[in-house]
C-alpha cells in the first residue's frame, strides 16, 4: 500500500472499530482523504428501526460536507470491512457517492486482510441518475 492510502487505512481501521453495529454486527469504515491532506473518517450506524441505519460510506461524505468540503475537495475515498473480497459499497451509497464526488475520483474497496480494488465512482455506478437529469 502506498504510504498516504495506508494512512487512510488506519483511519478507516479507528472508524470499523466505531461502527455502531448491535444488530448486525457488522462493521465498516471509510476515509475521505482532501486534497489538503486532512483525513476525515466514519463508520455505520444502526438503529433499532432497521432502515434508519446509515452505512459507513454515507456517514464519512455527510460529515466531510458537514465540515464544509465539496466534492473538489476530495482527492481518494477507501472503505474497509471484515469481508473476503475488498468490499462492496451497497446502491444506495454509490448513488450518494455519485452526487457527492467527482465521478473520476478513486474509491479503495479493502478488507482486513488489505486486499485493495481500486474503482473509480463511475465505475462503481455506470450511468447513474443525477441532477442534471432533473433538469431536462
Ligand atoms: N454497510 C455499510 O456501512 N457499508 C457497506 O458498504 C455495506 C453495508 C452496513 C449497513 C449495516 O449497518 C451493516 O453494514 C450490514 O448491512
């Protein structure tokens, strides 16, 4: 792993061990790295009404928005949870992925073995619904 994903790693490694998961059990974390070096990470959060939980992915870019940053800001974006295969992002946050970064913008899908698939948002997400399309 390149030193700066590896930093992004160990973030997302604090955030898996924050996950909120008494349900499932399932832990995730995430890292946006900004293009000014700050990290910013997050972890899934559940709740006791099942579909109120929020995945690790949509917690990490709601709270770099929160903070302030747009997508320009972000440089990379890794998740990591206990799985197999480098892990992958459910729908609903390649389409939050696909509002709140450039679709050009590397996603590091890992696990705890540090396997790593890089993919770019748009190929996480090929063809996917946006704004724009509202507007026509
Ligand atoms: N989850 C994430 O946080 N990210 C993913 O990419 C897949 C699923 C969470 C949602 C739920 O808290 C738990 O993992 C099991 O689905």
């Amino acid at each position: 792993m390149e030193k700066i994903i590896e930093k992004m790693y160990e973030e997302a490694i604090k955030a898996y061990k924050n996950a909120y998961t008494p349900y499932s059990k399932f832990n995730v974390g995430a890292a946006v790295l900004l293009k000014d070096g700050t990290i910013i990470k997050g972890c899934n959060i559940e709740n006791a009404s099942y579909g109120l939980s929020n995945c690790a992915e949509r917690t990490t870019l709601f709270t770099t928005y929160a903070m302030g940053y747009k997508k320009d800001d972000i440089e990379k974006f890794l998740i990591v949870a206990n799985t197999k295969r480098p892990v992958s992002p459910c729908g609903a946050c390649r389409q939050v992925m696909a509002e709140l970064m450039n679709l050009d913008t590397e996603v590091f899908l890992t696990n705890l073995n540090r396997d790593v698939k890089v993919m770019k948002v748009s190929e996480l997400i090929p063809y996917s619904f946006s704004g724009e399309d509202l507007n026509e």
